[in-house]
C-alpha cells in the first residue's frame, strides 16, 4: 500500500469506524475498511469502481 495514498470516509460515516475508506488514483480505487485498516485493501479498476458503486446504490 502506497503511503501516499488519500483515503477518504463518506461523510455519512459521522465518527464511526464501521464504513469503508476510498483511494481514488487516475488508474484505479482502492477500498479497505475502517476498522482494519492495516488488514489490507481492495484495487479496482476505475471502471470496476464505478460499477461496484452503481450495484450498491440500486440496492439501498
């Protein structure tokens, strides 16, 4: 995992530490969860992204 990388919390997560943190780079997303952040992250691609994102809004 880059240190550099930006992660950022939805602003709908308030304080809690029960949501997930996203890495956006020109090439990819990175997804880990808050609660584990050392346990790792997930790397899609943007494409890959934006598809996962539009499956979990039509189900919510």
């Amino acid at each position: 995992m880059n240190t550099h990388d930006r992660w950022r919390t939805s602003s709908y997560s308030g304080n809690a530490n029960n949501c997930v943190e996203v890495a956006l780079t020109v090439a990819e997303a990175k997804v880990r969860a808050t609660k584990d952040r050392a346990g790792g992250h997930l790397e899609l691609s943007l494409t890959g992204f934006r598809g996962l994102v539009r499956a979990l809004q039509s189900i919510t």
